[in-house]
C-alpha cells in the first residue's frame, strides 16, 4: 500500500494564506474605490460652480497629482 501524507493539513495552510491574500486585495479596493470616488466628485463640483480659469487650473493640477499618488500606490500594491 502507498503512503500518503494528509492532505487536510496542508490545505488548512493554503487556505490561511489564500484568504489573508484575499482580505488585503479587498481592503486595497477599498482604499482605492474611495480615492477615486473623492476624484470623480471633485470633478463634478468643479463642473458645477463658475470659478475663474486660475482656480479652475489649480483645482486640475491638484486631481492629477493626486490621480499620480494613487497610479502610484496601486503599482506599489500590486506589482511589488
């Protein structure tokens, strides 16, 4: 008869490491989803009111800097 170790002790291993994995990308989304939410609503309200051009430039500046950050940390997230 062949021995075979028992596979129920591994897969409790795996399964740790598996559902720590899936928590962190859950809660990377997260963090992620409300960053862009706090962009996109920027956006709107910018659309919204009536503000000169330098505001208006400023305002830009300051969504994709911070659009930068975020392509930044994903890259940091996901792919280091």
């Amino acid at each position: 008869m062949e021995f075979r170790p028992d596979l129920s002790f591994e897969y409790d291993y795996i399964r740790i490491v598996y559902e720590v994995i899936l928590s962190n990308l859950r809660t990377n989304k997260k963090i992620v989803e409300k960053d862009i939410t706090t962009i996109v609503a920027r956006v709107q309200n910018l659309k919204k009111k009536q503000s000169n051009i330098e505001d208006t430039i400023t305002t830009i500046n300051n969504l994709l800097n911070k659009l930068d950050d975020l392509d930044k940390k994903v890259n940091s997230i996901y792919f280091n």
